[in-house]
C-alpha cells in the first residue's frame, strides 16, 4: 500500500466523520435551542428535529423556526 493510499483512507475517514458530526449537531440544534429558551413542548422540538433530518431534511428549518417561537402568555378571565 502506497503513502498515498494511505493519505487518501485518512481523509475520507476524516470527511465520514465530518459529515456525520454535523449530521448530529444538526439533529440535535433545534431541541437544544427550545430547551434553552424554555419552550414549553421542547421534547416535541426535539423529536421534530431528528425526525425531519432523518425523513429527508424538507421540513426541519420550519422545526427550527418553531424552537424559537414563544408561547404567548394566557391572559387572565379569558375562558
């Protein structure tokens, strides 16, 4: 086995990892942001967040936005 072949396995093992670190960092984004900010279905957020990177990706910036979003707070007498 050449040096080269060598250098190459090493950067592809380096890419692989690189690709599956932002994977997780990704997936993992939108629960911590609901989580830090209090949002009170943080778990839902989460689970949206792996759900929709796993399924295809289409739909997880809109779980993103929802991790952000605030909950308005219930005005007292209304019922």
């Amino acid at each position: 086995m050449a040096l080269i072949d060598v250098f190459a396995w090493v950067v592809l093992l380096v890419g692989l990892g690189a690709v599956v670190a932002v994977f997780v960092a990704l997936g993992m984004l939108p629960g911590r942001v609901a989580r830090r900010r209090g949002h009170p279905w943080a778990e839902a957020v989460a689970v949206g967040g792996w759900a929709t990177l796993i399924c295809g990706f289409v739909f997880w910036p809109l779980v993103l936005v929802w991790a952000y979003v605030d909950v308005p707070a219930r005005r007292g007498g209304d019922a």
